[in-house]
C-alpha cells in the first residue's frame, strides 16, 4: 500500500519575512521529502507549493502554521494545488 499524495499551496500572513521563514520551510520539506517550492511575497506573506505523501505534507503544514521561533503567524491558509512540474524543493524569486 502506498500513501495517498496530497499537494497544497500554504500562504502564511503575519510576521514572517525577515526571521528565516523560507529556510525553516526549506529544511522541513527536505527532511520530508517532499517537492515544490516557497517564496516571499510583496505583501510581506510567505507562500509555499507542497506536493507528497499526505503525512508528510500534514507535518510540514502543521511547522508552517507555527514557523521559526522569530516568527509570529497571524493567518494560514491552505488551498488545493496540482503538483509542482519538477521534484525538489526550491527557493523562487519574490513576487
């Protein structure tokens, strides 16, 4: 039996620019193998693609809801998302 896959797109609002908020998502999606990508964006939130195992992406989504320890998550959302196109986790330019 396998996982189901599940990929999600995970904005998070609040102060979460400036404490190594895309590091801290960085490292959690490697660890948990999973693919897709986070940037910053110019209203001052964080986005993020996840794409994997559905556990997995239940853990990262449950870090990203918290962040780093400088962060102060004031909203989350989660929406439904395709896969991304390419496996890995990146980094990608602000938007």
């Amino acid at each position: 039996m396998t996982d189901d896959l599940t990929s999600m797109i995970v904005h998070v609002k609040g102060f979460v620019q400036g404490v190594g908020f895309r590091d801290f998502l960085t490292m959690a999606a490697e660890h948990h193998k999973l693919d897709g990508w986070v940037r910053n964006r110019n209203d001052g939130s964080v986005e993020a693609l996840v794409s994997g195992p559905t556990k997995a992406v239940e853990a990262f989504v449950g870090l990203a809801s918290k962040g780093p320890p400088a962060a102060r998550v004031a909203h989350f959302d989660l929406h439904m998302s395709e896969p991304p196109e390419e496996k890995g986790f990146k980094r990608l330019a602000s938007l």
